[in-house]
C-alpha cells in the first residue's frame, strides 16, 4: 500500500486550562469537574449532541450504578436488539458495510416483535442511530493496564480514583463465536463488592499533558468489558477531570500531582472511595 504524508497547521482559536476531546459520558464528566476545580473548560464534540455512544448510537440503558450497597458513580450523572457481526472498528470499509448490514435487518426485526412478543403488535421503528456502536477497537496503554485478575481479586490500589462493579461483558464478534465468560457475566460480585480504578490507569504511556478517561482508560480487553460502561466512564470521568484541573492550575504535572489531595477533592464531591482516610 502507497503512503502519503499529512501535516497541519492549526491556528490557535481559545486558551483554555483543560481542554477535554469528545462529549461522551466521559466527557462530559470530566468537562464538568475541571470546570468544578476551578478550570476554563473547552469540550469539543463532533456530533450534534453530548452523551456519546449513549445518544448518537442510541445505546439502550445505563449499566450498573451501584455495587447494589453502595452509589459507585456518586459525583456526576445520575432494545438494543441484535448484533452487526465482523465489523473491524479501525477500517471505514468495514462500518460502512455494517451500518448497512444493520439496517437492512431492522425491519426483520420489527416483524420478530410484532409476531412474536405480546404487547408489541404494533410497535413500529420510529428511529435508528445516526452511526453504528462499537464496543471496543484500539486500547491505550497506560501507565498501569487493568487485567482481569484485577476483577477476580476485587483489587484494592492506593491511588484509586473510584470503584466499580459490573462484570466482565465480552460481546461475540461473529454468530458462531461463543460469548466469551458468560459465567463471570451471569455470578458478577456479590452486594456491596466492587473492584478500584487506579488514577495511573488514565495516564498514558509516553505522553505528557495528556489524561484519559470512559473507554480510553487503560485495561486489557476482558477489563475492558466492565470498565467501559457508562456509569464507570462517569467515575473516571469525573477524576480525570478535576486532576487535569489540579494539574494545570497549580502548575504540577498529572505524574507528580498529590493523590491524597485529589482523592480527598473527589471525595469531597461524592466519589465512592472507601479506602480513603483523610
Ligand atoms: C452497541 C453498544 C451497546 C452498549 N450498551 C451499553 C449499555 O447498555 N449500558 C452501558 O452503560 N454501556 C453500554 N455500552 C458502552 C458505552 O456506551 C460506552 O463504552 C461509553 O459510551 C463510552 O463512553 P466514552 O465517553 O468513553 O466514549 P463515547 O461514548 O464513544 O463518546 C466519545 C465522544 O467523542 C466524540 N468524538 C469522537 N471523536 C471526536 C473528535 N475527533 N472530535 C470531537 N469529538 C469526537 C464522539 O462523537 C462521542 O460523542 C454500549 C456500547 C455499545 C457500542
């Protein structure tokens, strides 16, 4: 394959303290604790509305809130019908034909609903997302990546920024593969039990000045399958946030930045961190 170079100059429009890519729930949780911390917030968003996959893809329903004890997401925030197979996330060619691929297969579903589930007779779609959801593509490796045995052993960090929940959910990729864990998916944790994040897990490899939070966080991919779901993108969210806010008002960097003092300010707003002794 031929490449070509591509390079831009940008002309700087705002100078802003933290400015915060993409208005997911991630997004915009960490817009709004950087602007609680005191800092002059630019949130940039390229579709018509915020809330990411949760509105442009119409992503049915919040997961997990609380361990069933304890409101895990305390800070910020308050029918998905079938599957597109084999979509690469990475390759347009391949979300093209997929979106595709799922609409034509909408009005298949309808009739499943109106034949065959009572009180759906008539129930017509009124609506599709504007583009198709993937659950997951590239991951960045962080300073510390979350793993799986971190989810079975409930791991305690010392410098974490939040707790969370909800199992492992590793969606299929084609028909005849089978989901992966559906134990750990169908025990989950018992009540009031929940795993830490850890702030170095929002703190990329190799870049300085640059935090990241929701689906970006660094976690291996069976981690990933409980760390991304909206309400955890809130927590980190909201942590990344108020450290970039933090960070740049005192003039610290991200790496170097006190973890007691951000737990206590995350505390302070309603974070879920038991371990925390003030
Ligand atoms: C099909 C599907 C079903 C799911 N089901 C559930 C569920 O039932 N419950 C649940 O809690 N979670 C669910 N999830 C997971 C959850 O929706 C996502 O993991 C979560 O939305 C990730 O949040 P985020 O803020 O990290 O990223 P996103 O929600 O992806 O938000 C990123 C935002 O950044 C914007 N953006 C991207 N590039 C740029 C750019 N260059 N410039 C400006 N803006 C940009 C996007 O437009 C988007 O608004 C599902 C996901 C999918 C795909």
């Amino acid at each position: 394959m031929k490449n070509i170079n591509f390079q831009r100059t940008v002309e700087i429009r705002d100078n802003v303290d933290v400015f915060v890519a993409g208005g997911g729930p991630a997004g915009v949780a960490s817009a709004v604790a950087a602007a609680r911390n005191g800092a002059k917030v630019f949130l940039a968003e390229k579709s018509q509305c915020f809330g990411g996959m949760g509105t442009i893809a119409k992503v049915p329903a919040f997961m997990r809130f609380s361990d069933g004890v304890n409101f895990l997401a305390g800070g910020i925030g308050g029918g998905n019908i079938g599957h597109v197979f084999g979509v690469d996330g990475t390759d347009e060619r391949s979300i093209t034909a997929g979106i595709i691929d799922a609409r034509r297969r909408m009005p298949e579903y309808q009739r499943y609903y109106n034949e065959y589930l009572p009180g759906y007779e008539k129930a017509k779609i009124i609506a599709t997302a504007d583009i198709l959801g993937i659950r997951e593509t590239r991951r960045i490796v962080c300073e510390y990546n979350m793993t799986l045995e971190d989810y079975f052993k409930q791991a305690d960090f010392e410098d974490e920024i939040g707790r969370y929940c909800y199992p492992v959910d590793i969606h299929a990729s084609a028909p005849d593969e089978i989901s992966k864990y559906p134990d750990i998916y169908e025990n989950g944790y018992e009540k009031g039990k929940s795993y830490g994040i850890p702030f170095r897990s929002l703190l990329p490899k190799k870049t300085e000045n640059i935090i990241v939070a929701g689906r970006c966080i660094g976690a291996e991919r069976e981690m990933m399958g409980s760390v991304r779901v909206m309400p955890a993108c809130y927590i980190t969210g909201q942590a990344a946030g108020t450290a970039a806010a933090m960070s740049e008002l005192s003039g610290t960097g991200l790496r170097e930045l006190d973890i007691h003092d951000l737990q206590h300010k995350l505390v302070k707003e309603g974070a879920f961190l038991p371990n925390f002794q003030a």
